[in-house]
C-alpha cells in the first residue's frame, strides 16, 4: 500500500514538473517574465509594427514593492518579442500619472517620501533599455507635490497624461491601460 502510494505521488510529480516552465524574458531581462506556448493558435503577426500608448495610473500596494503596471509593460514587450515580433517592430510609450506618480521619483526622493529604496528603479531602467520611452505628467507632479523633487534620470515629464494619451493614439497608437 505504502509503495504504491509513493508510486502515485512520484508519477503525479512527474507530470507536474513536466509542464513547468521557467519565466522567459526575451526583451527585459529579469522583469515581466512570461512562458512559451508553443501549442497557440494564434500568435502575434511579426510583420506589423506594434505602436503602444500605455495608460499607468495604479500604484503599488505598498511602497516596498514593485509597480505592477510596469512589470505588465515589461510582460507587454516579452510577449511580442516570445510571439515571434521582432523588438525593433515594437514601439512603446508609458505615460505615468494619477497613483503611480511615485513610481518614477528618484531613489534619494522616494526614501525621503517613503522610508525605503524605490524599488522600481532597475525595472525603469531596464524598461527604457529594452526602447520603451517614459512620461510623466507634470499635472500629478504638481497635485500630488512631487514637483521639485527629482526624478529617475530615465524619465521624461510632459505637460500632461492627457496630452500624451490623446497625441499617441492620433498617431496610431494603440491604448493600453494598466
């Protein structure tokens, strides 16, 4: 009874760890993991040029962690790229406001504001390596007095999110909302 029960349980790991994967990140490495699903029926088309607005405007749960709207960029991007995109077909703008606002402080400002490291300053960095362009609107920077405090140095600000969002999608872009 006992080996036949250590039986099942090792075929049922078997099959369990078969079907794992291990996070993939083919554009922004160590962010946004996402899995191959070489079974799919429909995959992007690598011959169009994917043009993204992404509306950020949630903030993290706590200030200790990562802001899940980035990592959904990040995700964004490994998944075109994983589907078969070339990177350089694949244009990205994040305009950051409402919530997220903080997300793009400087470290020094984020510490000052709320006691610990930003921890979205590698994901920024690695975000605007892999060509994605960052906005922050200068609306929030105001409202919610982060004015004069710097921000991360991979950050551009713009007069607003709604002018960016408005500007991109007659460009042809395409929205996103996160």
């Amino acid at each position: 009874m006992i080996r036949s029960l250590i039986l099942l349980l090792t075929l049922i790991a078997i099959c369990f760890t078969s079907h794992a994967q291990i996070p993939q990140h083919p554009a922004v490495p160590t962010f946004g993991g996402i899995y191959d699903i070489p079974e799919a029926d429909k995959r992007p088309d690598p011959d169009v040029e994917y043009k993204l607005v992404i509306d950020v405007k949630g903030g993290a749960e706590v200030a200790e962690s990562e802001n899940r709207s980035l990592i959904n960029i990040a995700r964004t991007l490994n998944l075109h790229v994983q589907g078969g995109v070339p990177q350089e077909n694949i244009k990205i703008v994040a305009v950051i406001h409402n919530l997220a606002t903080p997300t793009v402080l400087s470290n020094e400002a984020y510490q000052k504001h709320f006691g610990v490291d930003n921890p979205n300053d590698s994901l920024i960095h690695a975000l605007t390596e892999a060509g994605v362009e960052i906005y922050v609107c200068g609306q929030s920077l105001i409202a919610r007095n982060f004015a004069d405090e710097p921000l991360h140095p991979d950050v551009k600000v713009s007069i607003s999110a709604m002018t960016i969002l408005t500007e991109y999608q007659l460009k042809g872009y395409a929205l996103l909302s996160f």
